[in-house]
C-alpha cells in the first residue's frame, strides 16, 4: 500500500500586513515533501477551519505577527471542535511573548515557534509530531 | 444541472453508523475529503467506495480551466464561483498545482484567489498537487471528479496545473474547457496552436486592459478561421475578461451556457460521456492487468532472471513479453 503524504495547512490569520515568514515556512515544508495549502493572508478562522477540513490535512499551523495570537489561536481550535475536526491537531508561531506560550498551549495549540527558530527544526517537530490521520 | 434527489452538501450532521458513501451521498464534507484523500493516496478502500458513487454520478456540468502560468486561471475560477452562486448553484473546485520533482511536495496555493468563498457552504474547494502525473491533472483528478458529482454538486471547475500546451486530459474530464491567455503572446500563439486549439471550447483573453489585447484577439480569431469548422460543430469563441475588475465575467457565463445548449442540442455530451467511458475503463483495465501479470511474476521470483535474461541479450522483451501473456491465456 503506498505511503500517505503529509498534508499541512498555512494560514495567516487576522490582520497582517505581510506573509513572508509564512511563506518561508511553506517553502521548507514543500522541500521536506509535504504538499502544502497555502491560502494567503488575512483569512478568518471560519474560512482557516472550513479549508483545513476540505482540504483534508493533518494539522494546521498559523502564522500571526499581529499580536491577537490569543484569541485567533484558541477560536480555531474552538471551530475545529464545533465541526468535529479537533482530531485536526493546531501549531504555529510567530511574534509571540514568551510568557503567552503556556496559555496558549493549555488551549490545545501543540507548539509555538518564536522569531529565531530554524526551519530545519519545525521541519524535525513535524516529521516527529505529526502523523497522517488514517 | 438540478440535483434534485442530492442533500445540500455541508449541511448534515456526521453519524457514526453509515458508510463513507452514504455519508458522502449525505453531503458530508469530512467523509468526501477523506475520500478524496485516500483515492490521492492508492487506498484500496478508496476504490470500494468508487464503485458504489460512480453509478450515481452524472449529474455536475464539469467546467476545465487552462493556460499557462500567471494567465488568472484561479481569479477567473473565483469569479465564475461568484457568478454561479449567484444563480444558486453548488459549486465544488478541484484546484491542480504541481508537485515538486525533487522533494515530492508541493506548495498548492490556488485557494488565494478563492479562499472568499471558504466560508460560504455552497462552495467547496480541493486542491491537489500533480504528484508526477503529466498531462495538466493528478492521477486521483478525475476519481476527485466522481465523488463530488454524486455528492450532489451541481457545478464543478477543474484548474490544470498551467503548463499550456500538454492538457489534453482537461478535454476527457471536463464538458466545457475555458483556455485562458494573456495578451502579448501572438508570436506564441503559433508555437502551441497545436496544443490549444483542440482543446478549447472558448478562449478568454484575460487582463484584456493591456495593450496588446486587440491583436491577440485577432490572432486567435484568424486561427479558428483557418480551423474552418462543419456546419454543425462548435466554433469557440473568444472572450476579453479583466477577472480582477469582473469584466467579461457575464458574457463568458453567456458562452458557458451556449457550450452547454449546443453541447445538449448537437448529441455532444452522449459522445463526450461514451468516451470518457470507453477511456476509463481502458485506463483501469490495463492497470488491472499489468498488477496481476506483472505480481505473479514477482510472486514466483522470475522477475529478476526475465531481465537479467534481457540485459544479457539471451532473451529480447518481446519475446519476453509475449511468452509471459501466452502463459495467462492458458
């Protein structure tokens, strides 16, 4: 039987002026051999959920630099649950405080990278962390 | 187009005791993405379920979008998504953008210039990279076709992957094929008439605000004259759109539609479904017998000596090759 290939949403939430973090990130998912969807900037969390579930991928990750990480982050993984996706597990990063991370993660978000972070090392914790969903 | 017997797609509850095809034919979002996921990836259960939808599929007016790269492909889908909501139709979207030859993965991001329509129920987007597969489309394109089809929508545009002139399988998926270009290709118009011309139902001349719009109009239209058509067929015509200002937008749902009537009138779609027919089961006939020749083959490890036989030039690959079938028929 062949393999599944990894599937992974980036999606920029809220109001950011620019997606260039989140384009560097797809860019060295696409060289690590994931397919990623790519949806462009200033999305809502319903148009971030309603694709994720279309488009059958296996987690989500957000992008958000403008500082409404916590809010955005939690409402995802809140419509997830209402649609019956909260198998549909939810990271990310971006312009975020340290000391917003633990809350961030007791609201279900798995990770959360901060400015600084490698590619290669995103690409590890997702070879590690994130299954296809079978 | 109605699909009067189909559920509203997206507006059912999942329930746990049905099968993915009663789901599915429930409008279940979840089960048909899954679907589609498990055809991408060779699941046997994909199959299965292909069976049983395939016979109720049918009903969707399938709509190709081609041209090469950068040619508004995905915008003019947006605005055709916005133009047939407004006529109350279901639309479902089958994006296609290409996989990476050197890492196996892709960056599919056709949904940009749709994504407005992520939260609105009566539209469905899907994107897919090629994974290898040529000729403008991935391998599950037209199995993706299939599910959407029997899940009652009622309108489905299919976006190739661009590369202008190697799409000929839009033509066997789709009932109408847009080919879009941009102005300022007329020396190239003749390089892939080739290609183009037998594919096209109706060419659109997109960012018709640039200047050279005027003449690649004309260079298309003096080349479907050479093209002299039979009474009763189908001449394409050409349509200047500016997608990002909706201009052209209405008149190219107006040709749409005549594709469609003339489609219907002429006998067309009969002939258009006999060989798409005839196409399919060719396709999965030979991969039927391929796997099972080539399986027992490996099965009884003979494989190996067969080509090491063939690189030693002791046995040439036809003879091989014939040996082999004669021993199936037997």
């Amino acid at each position: 039987m062949s393999e599944r290939k990894l599937r992974l949403l980036v999606a920029k939430p809220g109001l950011d002026g620019h997606d260039r973090g989140a384009k560097i990130v797809a860019r060295s998912f696409r060289d690590a051999g994931f397919e990623v969807i790519y949806t462009g900037l200033r999305q809502t969390p319903e148009q971030i959920v309603n694709t994720a579930i279309q488009e059958d991928v296996d987690a989500v990750s957000l992008s958000i630099l403008s500082g409404a990480h916590n809010t955005l982050f939690p409402r995802v993984i809140e419509l997830l649950r209402e649609k019956d996706a909260a198998d549909i597990p939810v990271f990310g990063g971006g312009i975020i405080p340290e000391e917003d991370i633990a809350g961030l993660k007791a609201a279900g978000v798995l990770a959360v990278f901060t400015p600084g972070t490698s590619t290669e090392e995103i690409n590890r914790w997702v070879r590690e962390t994130i299954r296809p969903r079978d | 187009m109605g699909a009067g017997n189909h559920q509203t797609p997206g507006l059912m509850k999942p329930k746990a005791d049905m099968s993915v095809v009663d789901r599915i034919l429930n409008g279940e979002i979840r089960a048909a993405a899954r679907l589609i996921r498990d055809i991408e990836d060779g699941r046997p259960v994909a199959r299965e379920a292909l069976k049983t939808l395939y016979t109720s599929s049918g009903q969707a007016f399938v709509i190709g979008i081609t041209g090469p790269p950068g040619a508004g492909k995905s915008s003019l889908a947006d605005k055709l998504i916005e133009a047939f909501r407004g006529q109350g139709k279901k639309v479902a979207v089958v994006a296609v953008d290409p996989t990476s030859p050197f890492s196996g993965g892709a960056i599919l991001g056709d949904r940009i210039r749709m994504n407005r329509h992520a939260s609105d129920d009566g539209v469905f987007i899907r994107s897919m990279g090629t994974r290898g597969h040529l000729g403008g489309l991935s391998a599950a394109t037209s199995d993706a076709v299939t599910v959407l089809d029997a899940m009652g929508w009622d309108i489905i545009l299919v976006e190739t992957v661009g590369v202008g002139q190697d799409e000929v399988e839009i033509v066997r998926t789709a009932h109408t094929s847009l080919v879009v270009m941009v102005p300022g290709m007329g020396d190239d118009i003749q390089a892939i008439k080739a290609g183009i011309l037998e594919i096209a139902n109706i060419f659109v001349v997109n960012k018709a605000d640039r200047p050279d719009t005027d003449r690649t109009v004309r260079d298309l239209e003096n080349l479907l004259d050479m093209n002299l058509p039979s009474e009763d067929e189908w001449r394409p015509p050409v349509v200047r759109t500016v997608a990002l200002r909706q201009d052209g937008i209405s008149e190219l749902m107006e040709k749409i539609q005549e594709h469609r009537n003339y489609l219907l009138s002429s006998g067309r779609l009969a002939r258009f479904e006999e060989e798409k027919s005839a196409q399919r089961f060719a396709e999965l006939l030979k991969e039927g017998l391929f796997r099972q020749v080539h399986d027992r083959i490996q099965h009884e490890d003979r494989l190996k000596g067969i080509l090491e036989a063939i690189v030693n030039k002791e046995l040439d690959p036809y003879t091989a090759v014939d040996r082999i079938l004669e021993e199936k028929l037997k």
